[in-house]
C-alpha cells in the first residue's frame, strides 16, 4: 500500500489580469503549500478497475476529482493495471485550499509509480491541467509564483511562516465568482517584488464578501488579530504568523461555528518528500 498526502494550497494574492477567448482568466498569483491536508491511500489492482472509497464526501464518485484523475491516466497510458484508493478528506470542499485538486495531483503523482508508467513531472502537470488549473502547482510540489491560468509556474523559496487557516462552514462556487458581473478583470500585472513590498491584494474578495456574508464576518473577525485575506474564490481566509504559538493562541479564540487549522507553508511538498522514501 501507499499512503501519501494531498496537501493544501494559500493563495497569497490573487490579480486577474484578462480573459481568454475560451473563458479561462489569465492571472498572476503566489501559491503558498501547506504541510497539512488529505491522505490518500492506494492498493495496486492486477485488473483494470478503479474502485474509490471517498468515505462521507457528498459527491458521486463518477465526479470525484480522484477517479478522474485515475481514468484518464489509464487511457493515456494505456495500462492493463488498477487501483483501489481510500480517500480520507480533512480539507473544506470549494474552500479555495486547493483540496480537490491536491487530491487529483496526488492521485497521478502515486499511480505513476505504483503503475510504473514513466510520466515526468510535466506530462502528469499536462494531464492534471486537463481537469483543473490548481493541479500543476500539485504535480511540480513546490510553492510557486503562477500567472497565465495558473500552470505557468516559477518556483519560490518564502520565509518561514505559520498560517491560521478559518474554514466560516460554507461553500463557494469558484465559476460563479469568475463569472459574476462585478469581478475585477483587469488587474495590472506586478513583479514578485511589488508583491513582498505589500502591493496586492485578492480581486475575488470584494465579489464574495458580498455575495457570502458569512467570509465577510469572518474577514472582519480576524482582521481584528492580524492581516486575514481570502484564499483563492474562498470560502477560506487565512493570517500569517511568525510561529506556531502565535498562531494557535488565535485559533483558540475562533467561534464554535466555523472550523480552523494551524498550518506551516513549506516549499516543498509533503507529497515529494513521502514518494521520495517510498520503495
């Protein structure tokens, strides 16, 4: 068996700069990876079935991220070999963590070893963007500086950093914010630089603080204890902390009706680091 992680993702900032003919938003944004989120576990099949067990999700499995994942790398690879996975979700469904599509990563970064198939990191990226722009930063596993629809990747070494994670318990449809008629569309693109001098911001957050009272109240909430921001379209927001302390002793004020986690960013993927020691 292989059990690996599918961890979580920040999106530090957010900049929709265009859009494309096709519908896709260009953008430029900061992919910030967390050393906390699903585990995955995979048992090698000698038949060709995917069998997925997502425990309580409340999707089909036919939809799930997962399984979709595992069934277009069969076809393109063309393997007689099958899996069974367990899903074991910790991360917020349209919580813009980047949960789903850590999983998906995850899923064809475990199946190309298990299956033997010899993809390189950039044909399973290429495969994974098929299914979701959020998937590349995943496959390659390292936080990342992204613009274009958010696969073109320049990887980025961030200082140290603890994050306060509040999940406000509701759940954001990503296409209805990308396609709500106030969303801003075309931000000025800036330079990694501009962005560590404080010059950005989440072009998602005036549109969903409006359209979801519940990020607003949180937003303000812990923009009481220090600088919170959403995540991607949300439903997430997260403050950055020096250390773990500081972190947890705001999430213990964090009312019982919303959910929280404490997380460390890292550069590297868990996910690299446990396929890296597997044998």
């Amino acid at each position: 068996m292989l059990s690996i992680s599918a961890p979580a993702k920040l999106n530090l900032f957010l900049h929709i700069t265009g859009q494309r003919q096709d519908g896709y938003h260009t953008l430029q944004t900061l992919f910030q990876l967390l050393d906390f989120g699903d585990q995955l576990e995979f048992e090698l099949r000698s038949d060709n079935k995917i069998n997925l067990d997502q425990g309580t999700l409340d999707c089909s499995i036919e939809n799930n991220l997962v399984y979709l994942a595992a069934k277009l790398l069969q076809t393109i690879t063309q393997t007689p070999l099958g899996a069974d996975i367990a899903l074991h979700k910790r991360l917020p469904a349209g919580g813009g963590v980047g949960g789903g599509s850590s999983d998906a990563a995850s899923t064809l970064l475990a199946l190309n070893k298990l299956w033997q198939t010899g993809l390189n990191l950039q044909q399973l990226a290429d495969i994974g963007l098929q299914l979701g722009a959020d998937i590349p930063v995943f496959i390659h596993g390292h936080s990342a500086w992204a613009e274009g629809v958010g696969e073109q990747l320049s990887p980025v070494s961030l200082p140290t950093s603890w994050y306060l994670v509040i999940d406000p318990q509701i759940s954001v449809s990503t296409a209805a914010i990308f396609s709500h008629k106030n969303l801003t569309r075309n931000s000025q693109a800036i330079t990694l630089a501009a962005f560590l001098e404080g010059s950005s911001r989440n072009d998602c957050e005036p549109v969903v603080r409006k359209a979801y009272p519940e990020v607003d109240i949180a937003l303000k909430w812990l923009s009481e204890f220090a600088i919170a921001r959403l995540t991607g379209t949300g439903a997430c927001l997260f403050a950055r902390f020096d250390t773990q302390a500081e972190a947890d002793i705001i999430k213990a004020k964090v009312p019982a009706r919303w959910q929280a986690f404490v997380a460390q960013g890292v550069d590297v993927s868990i996910t690299h680091q446990q396929l890296s020691s597997h044998r």
